[in-house]
C-alpha cells in the first residue's frame, strides 16, 4: 500500500476554544471551515506546553519538555532526539518545513532536509528565563500589554512579511512536488506565526469584525483573586503600567480575530495549490498553543487554561471519514498519528514518545489515558505540572497551592476545587497520578542547571566574533531556472507539470 503524502498546516497561538468544532460560527475562516468538514476534528486538544519552543519541541519529538530538555525558548533542543521527521525519512519520506518552528540551538533542522525559510525568532540563548532572580522582567524580550494597547490596522508588519513568505515558498514547493522529480512520498510543514500578537490586522480582514459580538471584553478577575501563577503572569507582562480600556481590549480582540482570517486565507492558498497541482495528502492542522485573549485577565499564553493549553486539532485523510473526538488528546500524539499514517511500526517509535496514535479514536475505538502538560519558563518559579482527565483538571507546582477544577460545571475555571473536603477523594488520585509521572524537586533542579549553563554560555559567545546560529535558506542561483550546464529542451520538459495538455 502506497505511503501517503502529509501536509501539516501548523499555526500560532490559536485558542483550541475557538475550535471545538471547526471554526466557531462568528470567525470568517471559509478555507478552515471546508477542512473541518472532511476532518477529524479533536475539540478538547491540548498542547505539551503553552510557549512556543517547549511546545513545537514536543509537537516534533512526541515527548513532554522534560525529556526534551526544551523548557523556554531558549532551550537548546539536542539533535539526538528522533523527531517525527526522524522516522520519516527512515520511512522513506522527503520532508521540508516553510516558516517557524522556532529551534534553540545550532541544529536548525531536526529531520527537516530541507528548510525555505528562517525562522522569525532568534535561536541562540539569548531568551533565557533566570529562576535565580524571581519577579525580575527582562523587559527587552518579555511580553508586555503594548500588543493590546497597540492593536490596529496595519497593510504589513515583520508577521505579515514572514507568512506572506512561508505561504508563498509552501506553494512553490507543492508546484515542484507535482513534478515527480523525487519519487517519494513528502511530508510538508508550513508553520505561520499568526494569529500570535500583536493584534495588527490588514484592513480587509479587520473590517471583517466591525459589529461583532465576540469583541466585548471577559468578565474580569481581579488581581488579589488570581492565583499565584497567574499573578506572576500579570506582573511578568508588567499589567501595573498599563490601564487597559474596554475599547484597547475590544481592538486587540478584533485584531486577533483579523488574523485568524489573514491565516485562513494563507491556507486556502496552500490548500488550492494541492488541489491545482493534482496530488493527495494527509492534512494536519494544529496550533501550538492558544491565547488568553483577556479571559481571566490573562493575555498571551504560559498558562495551563483552557484558552491558553487548548488547541485546534483537524485531521483530513483521503478515504476516512470525518468525524468529531470529544476525549481529551495531545500534541504528543502527534508523533504516533503521523507514524501510524506512513505505516510505520509503532513498536519501533513507542520509546520515543509520550504519545498515543489518534487513529483508534478516529476508527471510534480505544481511548487516552490523562493527558499531561509541563510549563517551566517566564512566570514561573518553579515547574508547573497538570493532568486532564475527563471533565477534570490538575494543576500542580511546589512552589503554589494545587488546584482543581471540573470543567463541566466550571468551563471557565473559576472555582478552585482542591480547597473544597468534598472533592479530597479526587484530589488525591491526582495527586497519586502526578507523583507517579513527575519528581518536582527533580525536574526543578534540571531546569535551574539548564538555566544557568545557557547564561554562561550566552554571554560568552556574545563576546567576540558573533557566529549565529539562525537559519540561512540557500537557494543557489545557478541551479535555478535556465543555465547552460542544462539542455534546454530537457529542462522545459521536465519542468513542466501537467505534461502534455
């Protein structure tokens, strides 16, 4: 049986929330929508870890941030953990990635042969979090409201300029796939960085939102009734200099929302590209993590909320019908669902991986034990632990008061249940669970050791000559198009896709 092709469509920064279903009925996403139709859709996924590198790490490798040592983003990610790229191409699969994936460290591939474009962030150590220093802000890098005081309308920002790219060179590799040049099956990843604040929108899909609903700010949470993790997210974006307005959170809503569109047709475009070049693929698409979008008070991410932890998760494959899985499930799962697809063993990949394949809940059989998320960057202390196990949520740190929520009775997690004698016997066989996943004190020192040689290292080879580890796509001029190492007629031929229309 043929391997089939895979494309995996991977955003940033998108509320799982926002997807329980396909795209919630308000957001203008037609291309999403159409893809949620013929999909698996997963409408209670969660990421490994709600920051970008911890999670696209997780998302690569199928394993929690503490075997991948990815606990920021600025964590070097070892070369020597097999990615699902690994197994690919030892499958027999090209791949190629266009647009982030934001890797630390100088392996800037990770299974990919072949990347066609830098990444947007930086991927030396220079993004540090510093347990040493607790309530210190490095404000150079650090996340601050001004991505919701300044949201609006721009034509293009450094975003745009970077999606626009990754769209552009996915298509034109789908064009040169069609050719057959190379016979084997392909895995392509094309990963935006929208809708990722800032909250600047192209005025044709900003006025998309003018009159609507979804724009009016949450009910607020005030600071002495937050708890501790998510105070320290507070005075991490440095919430005292700013005084949000209903109307800054209506602009930065609208401005989110904007880009969820701007995405939509960036994937349309991919999507038309596939259909056009008359190929079948797999198609995947995920977020790395979600956004707060002011729920709770909270922006941005690093948090273990619905908003924040929850992510989109489709899956279209050419003859399995679609269908919705309301269990919860994990970006680690990715990992397996991929290998399962290419028929690859999943003996050989079981070491490998925190992650359970998708498929048997896709054929409506098996099911996921709890799934679990680890969170040990800016805004903590010390690691943050959780387990989702049903309608339940387990949140644990040593360095804060569990906490304890049904989602069922409390989607919005208002009600902390670890407080209530009612609810000790459920609280304890989490407790039971987390203690059996996790060593606290353990996991605590790995990170504070990791931390502290990246500082280190950071400023020793910021002195001197700077040699940069970031991503430089080569394209060489002289192998592209016509030049007279080529026969022209064979080139013309061989370049052409359909052939003989």
């Amino acid at each position: 049986m043929p391997r089939p092709n895979l494309l995996i469509l991977m955003v940033d920064q998108l509320t799982g929330t926002l997807f329980q279903d396909g795209p919630a009925a308000f957001l203008h996403a037609p291309n999403l929508r159409r893809l949620a139709a013929r999909s698996h859709r997963f409408s209670r996924a969660y990421c490994a870890s709600p920051l970008c590198s911890p999670s696209r790490a997780s998302f690569m490798a199928g394993q929690l941030p503490r075997r991948t040592g990815v606990y920021d983003n600025a964590a070097n990610f070892a070369a020597d953990i097999p990615c699902f790229t690994h197994h690919l191409r030892r499958a027999g699969y090209q791949t190629a990635l266009s647009g982030k994936m934001h890797f630390a460290g100088p392996d800037q591939l990770h299974g990919f042969e072949e990347r066609l474009t830098t990444d947007i962030y930086p991927a030396d150590f220079g993004w540090t979090p510093d347990y040493r220093k607790p309530g210190e802000r490095i404000d150079w890098w650090y996340h601050n409201l001004g991505s919701v005081t300044g949201a609006g309308v721009a034509e293009i920002t450094n975003q745009m300029e970077f999606d626009d790219d990754a769209a552009h060179q996915a298509c034109q590799k789908l064009y040169d796939l069609s050719r057959g040049h190379d016979p084997r099956p392909w895995c392509l990843t094309v990963s935006f960085t929208h809708p990722h604040d800032p909250f600047v929108a192209r005025r044709k899909y900003w006025d998309l939102y003018e009159n609507c609903a979804e724009l009016d700010p949450p009910e607020a949470v005030a600071y002495e009734d937050q708890d501790a993790h998510s105070k320290r997210l507070l005075e991490s974006v440095d919430f005292r200099g700013f005084n949000l307005t209903d109307d800054q959170v209506r602009r930065a809503r609208r401005g989110y929302y904007a880009n969820i569109s701007y995405i939509d047709d960036k994937i349309g475009e991919i999507l038309s590209t596939l259909e056009e070049s008359r190929q079948e693929a797999v198609i995947l698409f995920v977020s790395d993590h979600g956004e707060m979008l002011g729920e709770h008070g909270l922006w941005f991410k690093m948090s273990f909320f619905e908003h924040s932890a929850r992510v989109p998760l489709m899956i279209a494959a050419p003859g399995l019908a679609p269908g919705r899985v309301d269990q919860p499930v994990s970006t680690l799962d990715i990992l397996p669902t991929l290998c399962d697809l290419a028929g690859i063993n999943g003996a050989e990949i079981a070491p490998w991986t925190d992650g359970e394949s998708l498929l048997p809940l896709m054929h409506g059989t098996g099911g996921r034990g709890p799934v679990p998320m680890e969170y040990a960057a800016e805004g903590t202390v010390a690691p943050m632990v959780g387990l989702v196990d049903g309608p339940w949520k387990y949140i644990a740190c040593d360095a804060d008061p569990e906490l304890l929520f049904n989602l069922d009775s409390d989607p919005r997690e208002r009600e902390n249940l670890a407080l209530d004698p009612a609810f000790a016997p459920v609280l304890e066989r989490f407790r039971a669970m987390a203690s059996a996943r996790w060593n606290l004190k353990a996991f605590d020192a790995e990170v504070r050791q990791s931390q502290a040689r990246r500082w280190v290292v950071y400023e020793g080879l910021r002195q001197g000559r700077y040699a940069p580890w970031d991503f430089e796509p080569r394209r060489a001029a002289s192998d592209r198009y016509m030049r007279n190492h080529m026969d022209l007629n064979t080139l013309e031929e061989s370049q052409r896709f359909p052939r003989g229309e």
